[in-house]
C-alpha cells in the first residue's frame, strides 16, 4: 500500500489482481448484478488508489478495501431507491459447470438462485456480514472494523443472518 | 446432559452453543470453548441437529462462493479499466497548466536527450528520464484519442453527485 500511495503502478496492479475475484464475489451478491458489480469493483480500486496516502499501515487492509466497496455498495443499492434485491435471472448469468449432466447442473443452479434470493431478502447489514465471512474471506475483527460495529455484534449478525438464511430455504422447500 | 438440562442449570457449554454455533463454525471461539461446545453437541440431540443444519447451509454458501470463482475464471482482469482510470487521474490532478508546462518541459528534455545523443552521464539521464515521461503523455493521448477521457468526465461526474471519497 506504501508503493501504492507513492504512485507505483506495479505495486496497484499487483492488488487488483490478488483482491478482485472476492471483491467481485462480495460485490455480485451484494447487488444481485454481474455487470454492476464489475463496475463498482473497478470503482472500489481506482477509490483505494486515490485513498491509498491517507491509509494507515496499523489498519487491516482487507478492511480498509471492503469498506470501500461495501459503501459504494450501499450507496448503489440507495440509488437504486428500492432496497429489494434483484432476482436471479439463469440468462443473465453463465452456467458454472458445462461438464456435468444438463438435469444436475439445473439442480445446482437452482439450488445455488435459492441460496442467492435467500441471501437477497436478508437485512441488508446482516447480508453484508454474512457476505464479507463467507465471500469475502474476513475475520470477524476485521468485519467489525468494515461495519464499523464490536465483536460482539459482528456475531450476533452473522448468527441471526444465518438463522434467517435457514428459515427462508426451510419455507421454500429447498435443502440447502 | 441434554440442551434442555444444560439450560435449566443455567451453566456449562450447553446454556449457549446454539447462539456461539456460528462463530465456533467460522473458527472465532477459542480452543478450549471450541472443546466444550464439540462435547456439548455430541450429547445433545437439539444442538447435534443445529450443527449438521448449520453446516449443510455453510456448505451451500462455500460452494456458491466456489461457483463464482469457476465462472470469475473466464473473465477478463479488471486491471485494464483500473490503470486507464488512474492514469487519467493523475492527468487529471495536474491540471491544465502544469499539464502543459510538463510537457513542455517533456519535450525540452527529449530535445535535450536526442541532442547528446547516447553520451554517458548526468545529461544523458536527463533524456533518458525525460522519454519516459513522455511515455507517460502518450498514454493519456491515447486515452484522448479514443474517447476514453470523455466517458471518465461523465464518470467523475457520477462521482462528484454521489459524494465523497470512501473510507
């Protein structure tokens, strides 16, 4: 991050390429959209990039980048001025898998849209903490530090989030 | 001792292993609670099957997660997109003047440079120095020349009505 703020361009590429697979996974779930994420995880680093002299080393850096993309997340989500997610929709999105059987890849996939519209009608901070543990790859120190909340709370988010998961996936009828 | 027991007596691992069964499956308790709780689980029928549903929903979430990766694969870097929007904010911080008194002061040190030609010394770096500055122009130039600098206008614009810099 030093080189970064000195203006080194090898030192930014490097991070781009080490942190955008789950910037962009964070991202994807948080706003339902592929190219929307890819746009804000484009913004998240060209933001980090001109933050990068005002960043302390004594910060985590794993926060100080989620952070970025969690409020331009928000600020998306705000300017979308419905807070609803956007459903999956299987023609917008590319099959994960080509190699299995067509009637097991369904059944992924559709499993995989139940967990994704599951996710989608959580509260929104509940969904960020979920997303920032299992996508994004963060301690729960580090989630605090993101959100800007305790310990405590952090857990108590994931843990009612989680339990919020179960029972959406329990009334659907989908396994999980 | 079963939940409900574990409960009523107020102590031991049970009273909470349903509330810490999250953060013990994300490894956030520490060794000794994570023994207590793994005991606990394995005489109570209610936070045995609270376990494997936790699980199985984790499981779920991983191999979304390992999905994305698959499908992130084919795609191309965002790395592109990001150098051409942090060159030309860099350009874009210098302003015009400076823009044109440093190339202007490029184009010196390349004259400068092609007038010593490839003698050694201070001079030499000079030119050396100067020719990669001017790499750094043609870059923007060639952000100008295809329309790029025009679509970031609209861009930082975008910026400037959302608010400011995050963090």
């Amino acid at each position: 991050m030093a080189l970064t703020a000195r203006g080194d361009e090898e030192a930014l590429r490097l991070l781009v390429e080490r942190w955008q697979t789950p910037v962009l996974r964070f991202l994807e779930r948080m706003l339902g959209e592929r190219e929307e994420a890819r746009d804000l995880a484009q913004e998240t680093f060209v933001r980090l990039y001109r933050a990068a002299p005002r960043y302390r080393p004594r910060e985590r850096f794993r926060s100080w980048l989620f952070r970025i993309a969690g409020n331009l997340a928000r600020g998306r989500l705000r300017r979308r001025k419905v807070l609803r997610w956007v459903p999956f929709d299987p023609f917008r999105h590319d099959p994960a898998d080509g190699a299995g059987r067509a009637d097991e890849r369904l059944e992924r996939e559709a499993s995989r849209a139940a967990v994704r519209d599951a996710l989608g009608g959580l509260p929104e901070r509940q969904r960020e903490a979920i997303l920032l543990r299992r996508y994004g790859g963060l301690s729960y120190r580090e989630i605090a530090e993101t959100l800007g909340t305790t310990l405590p709370g952090v857990e108590s988010l994931i843990q009612r989030g989680m339990e919020g998961l179960r029972r959406e996936l329990s009334r659907r009828g989908v396994e999980p | 001792m079963t939940h409900e027991e574990d409960r009523q007596g107020g102590g031991g691992a049970g009273a909470h292993a349903i509330d810490r069964l999250q953060a013990w499956l994300d490894g956030e308790v520490p060794p000794a609670e994570a023994e207590r709780l793994l005991a606990h689980c394995a005489g109570c029928a209610a936070c045995g099957r609270a376990l494997a549903e936790a699980e199985r929903l984790l499981g779920a979430l991983d191999r979304d997660a390992a999905a994305l990766n698959e499908e992130r694969a084919g795609q191309p870097s965002l790395w592109p997109a990001v150098r051409a929007r942090t060159t030309a904010s860099a350009h874009r911080r210098l302003g015009p003047w400076m823009a044109l008194t440093a190339s202007t002061a490029a184009a010196a040190g390349l004259l400068i440079g092609v007038l010593l030609g490839p003698r050694e010394g201070a001079w030499g770096s000079v030119g050396q120095a100067s020719a990669e500055f001017s790499d750094d122009w043609s870059d923007v130039g060639s952000l100008v020349a295809d329309g790029s600098i025009s679509t970031l206008d609209r861009i930082y614009l975008e910026e400037a009505e959302e608010g400011g810099e995050a963090p």
